[in-house]
C-alpha cells in the first residue's frame, strides 16, 4: 500500500510540474517564428568535458582560446548566444555563426551535420546553444578553409561511438542533433519543445536523474 500510495505522489507531481512547463514554454514547433521559451536553456543536457566531466557553459574561455592557441588546437566547449550570419551549407553541414559575448564580434563558428536531423529555418536572433569539439580554425589546411570566426566548434550531435562524448544544439529551446546517424530510423523525435521539457521533468523525479545523461532512444 505504501508503495501504491508513493506512485500516486509522484503521478500527483509530475501532472502539476508538466501543467506549470505547458505554460512556460511557447506554443508551436521549431519553425514558428519566435517560438521561444522564457527558460529555454534551463533544460538542456548535459555537456561533457574530454574526460566525461561536466563542462558548464564557456564562453569567454572559447574567445580566449581563438586568439591565444595554435590553428587546429582542439578541445571540448559549451556555448551560448545568438544566432549571428547564416553560412551556405557545405557537405551536409548547416554552418552558422553564434555571438557569444556582448560585443558582435566575439564570436564562433557551428558547424553541424544534417545526418542527425535537418535544423529549422535559421534566422539572426534565434538562441542557441552548442556542445561538441572546439577547434581554432584560423588558417586554411588541406581539407577545410579559415573559419570567418576564428574557430568552430562541431560534432553538436549524438555520438555513435563510445569513443566521443556526444554533443548537441539548441535553437530557439528545442533540442536537435539527436536523431540516429543517417540511414537509422531509431531516433525518437526531440525537437518538440514540450517533448525535451517533459523528458527533463520526468528526469528530475527519478533516482536516475544524475545518471542518465543522453537523450533516450529506441533499441
């Protein structure tokens, strides 16, 4: 009984805490214009550090490293800002610029593989946060040219390999880069802001909250 009385607690809260996220979060999908939630960075995943730590936001140590390391240095990063210019698409990859200090020129280069899930219809002003490998780009080398920004920071997408941290984007609050490598149709659908919201909130009323730290896919 005790334990029947215990699960109708934690159905009792998860209803008001999902009934107090549905009126938090803005209405409409990923392509409505302005479809943004007032907290919409207060649910995004986890990011991790290159050795399975939790990296916080950076920004300013991402501006630091773009004029105090060597082209191709390479590291873990975690950002967030604005939207700035919208790049052509090169390869199969969305590449865009982030403003991620109070001056527009202090800024970094996304570059993000449509393998994992188109973005939405990218627009200067739209929120964004990234997680994945920063890597100072400030000369041409054999197989890509110098960022415009100085560095990019890519693979913002789940990992398929236990190898690498996975990373991710959030544009506007809603989560993408975590659909199955191209060719798998094992993804389950994050880029509803309501969707990521309700995950978080089921998360943070189980024992597995610190645990898990992926988003959830189908096996």
């Amino acid at each position: 009984m005790k334990s029947i009385g215990f699960a109708l607690l934690v159905i009792f809260g998860l209803s008001i805490k999902v009934a107090t996220a549905s009126q938090q979060w803005t209405y409409g999908n990923e392509n409505t214009p302005g479809a943004e939630s007032i907290d919409s960075f207060d649910f995004s995943p986890r990011c991790l550090g290159n050795h399975g730590e939790v990296l916080p936001v950076n920004n300013q140590n991402v501006l630091n490293l773009e004029t105090s390391t060597a082209n191709q240095y390479l590291t873990r990063a975690h950002v967030k800002g604005v939207i700035g210019q919208i790049y052509a698409d090169r390869n199969g990859h969305n590449h865009f610029q982030a403003i991620i200090g109070s001056d527009s020129s202090q800024t970094v280069e996304i570059v993000y593989s449509q393998d994992f899930g188109p973005l939405p219809d990218l627009s200067p002003g739209m929120t964004v946060e990234a997680c994945g490998d920063y890597i100072t780009s400030t000369e041409d080398t054999s197989e890509y040219p110098a960022s415009p920004d100085r560095a990019i920071i890519h693979w913002v997408h789940k990992s398929d390999s236990a190898k690498h941290p996975s990373g991710f984007v959030m544009i506007n609050g809603s989560l993408f880069g975590q659909g199955a490598s191209k060719g798998s149709d094992k993804e389950l659908n994050a880029s509803n802001p309501m969707f990521s919201k309700l995950i978080m909130v089921v998360l943070e009323n189980t024992s597995y909250a610190n645990a898990i730290q992926q988003p959830f896919f189908l096996n």
